[in-house]
C-alpha cells in the first residue's frame, strides 16, 4: 500500500541575505541574518569557507525535499504483527511534514516490494532538487536485515546500493539519512556493573546540476549516515499503546535542535535520552556507515527558524514513564 503525500508547506523567511556570519567556535550554523556584515575587523569567515564545510540548503531545494517511510505492521503470521508501529509511523510523518519533506508512504509491503519500492524512489523526479533525503523503515529485523510482510529477510546494505552514487546519480553529494527501527538480534544488550569500581568519564547549495561530476572517479557510497535503533545483536523495543521511545526521542530532539544542530548532533542527543530516562529495557541507538563529509542542517541559519513555527501537523508526544510502565515488545 502506497500514498504520497506533497503538502503545502509555510513559506520560510526571506531568501535575501546579506550577510552571513558564523560562531564556529560555539559550534554554532551560520547566521544567514538581514543584519549589516560585519566590518574587516570583525571575525568571520567567508562565504566559500562555509559552503565548504555545510552542505547547500536553500528555500528552492527545501520546497522541493522527498522522503520515503515504509512501515511493516501487519505479516502473513498474525502472530508477528507490531502493535503500536502505527504511532511511530505518524509520528515521523508528522516529522517529516514539519521539515519541508513531502513523504512517499508504504506499507505492509514484502521483502520484494521494499526493494522495488527503494528503485522507484532513485528514479523519484525531486531527487534532482532536494538537498538531502530521508530513508525511516520499520519492522522485524535481524542484523543487516529486515522482515517484510512475507517475513522474508531484506538485506539492509540494498539501501545504500539503491541510492549510491552509481545508481542514484540525482543524489550525489546530497545527506541521505537512512532511520532503521528493527531488531539486530535477540540478546537484551545488558550487562551488570560493579559500581565501585566503575570510572565515570564524559565526553567533553548550488544549482542540481553541478552536484553530478561530468568526469572522473567518485565514491560510490557517501554522503550516507545511517541511524539504527539499537546496538548489534541487540532487541529493539516497542509500545504496543504508544510505539517506541526510539521514535518518540527522534521526533522531540529533531523538532526542538533542527535550527541548531547538524544531524549527528541530533543523533547524538537522542542516544543521550536513552541515559537520562533510562528503563528496564536497556536500548540505545547507534549511529553507523557514516559518510558525512560536511555537516547537515536542516535549517542552516536562523531566519529559518521561522519554518519550526508554521502551523503544521503537531508531533504526537507520550510521557517516557507512562510508557515505561506498559507491556514492551520487541521490534
């Protein structure tokens, strides 16, 4: 089942900037501000040092941003279908509809479909104007696979072929951020620690057009991070009530930091939400395959800060406590 979705979307601020200034020293995006530019014997950096280290994003590529989510819920065993797997679906669309990404939409689809389903996407025609994609899959899983409707194994590392630069040239040079709610195995991911002797530490764009070389060799897999919702050989769990605080976390970090913070940033924060409201089942989310060569922000500058507030679908939020004390599944 398929539907595509291409809303329309509030209109950012203003493309006019005049200047753009930068703090990387705070770790802070660039300020693409109507302010006056600052004088020569200000510090900033100039226009060619940031493209360098940001990826392009502008109102034009923002209007015409593309994501696929494909949610398995339902399987030929009744036995394994994932209640709850509904909300987390919503939640990410709601997600994805806030930050300017029209969502073409499957569901209950066999391992043979998920793969056609990412070949149809590579040949998606807004793949020429996005600045980046989302790739969100759910279901049972096992490591490197997941399970379609048929409960037939789809092998992960097909996504990253589908939309490589050899067969997704539209792509090239552009964050293809890939979301993996699955099992990776069935050990629980635990270990008992013996707190006195434990040591604490703490861890201190251009036209489409010329993103695609004319000639000579490239990588043929990057611009990649992928974000998997739990360690190797590990469960993944899920609410049946609420679905799961994988999805929960990602839309609360993501919707409050996307002014702020590049994408690993935000990743790393929603590992951080699995320390600070810690449940029975431990779980925590790895970021893997990254070939991020810049840095990623979905708004990269504060007048498109305006785009958080625009009246939108709201993302459906749940109390992590509440959750935590309802039956937990896995996958």
């Amino acid at each position: 089942m398929m539907m595509e979705e291409e809303e329309d979307r509030a209109e950012s601020a203003r493309s006019s900037c005049p200047s753009v200034a930068s703090d990387q020293s705070k770790g802070q995006p660039p300020d693409f501000s109507d302010e006056p530019g600052p004088t020569r014997s200000e510090n900033y950096f100039p226009l060619n040092y940031i493209f360098f280290q940001i990826y392009p994003v502008t109102e034009y590529s923002i209007s015409n941003r593309i994501a696929l989510l494909i949610n398995i819920r339902h399987f030929y065993d009744l036995k394994s279908n994932r209640h709850g797997a509904e909300y987390d679906a919503q939640a990410v669309l709601n997600l994805l509809y806030n930050l300017g990404y029209a969502v073409v939409y499957y569901q209950d689809l066999t391992a043979q479909e998920i793969d056609e389903a990412l070949i149809r996407f590579s040949k998606h025609r807004k793949l020429f104007n996005t600045d980046s994609v989302f790739v969100v899959l759910m279901s049972h899983g096992d490591l490197g696979t997941i399970r379609g409707s048929d409960l037939k194994n789809f092998e992960i590392d097909k996504i990253y072929e589908r939309l490589n630069t050899k067969n997704c040239p539209a792509l090239m040079n552009k964050p293809k951020v890939i979301i993996i709610q699955a099992c990776r195995g069935e050990n629980e991911g635990v270990v008992t620690v013996d707190a006195s002797r434990q040591s604490m530490g703490t861890e201190n764009t251009g036209p489409p057009s010329k993103n695609i070389a004319k000639v000579g060799k490239v990588h043929i897999e990057k611009d990649f991070i992928g974000f998997h919702s739990s360690t190797p050989h590990t469960y993944s769990y899920r609410n049946p009530e609420y679905g799961s605080n994988f999805f929960h976390y990602i839309c609360d970090v993501i919707l409050t930091g996307c002014c702020q913070d590049d994408i690993e940033e935000l990743f790393k924060k929603v590992m951080q939400q699995f320390e600070d409201f810690p449940s029975e089942q431990k779980q925590m989310p790895t970021k893997e395959r990254d070939t991020l060569t810049k840095h990623f922000y979905l708004f990269p500058g504060k007048y498109h800060c305006l785009v958080c507030a625009s009246t939108g679908p709201q993302i459906q939020t749940y109390s992590v406590k509440k959750a935590s004390q309802k039956p937990v599944f896995t996958c």
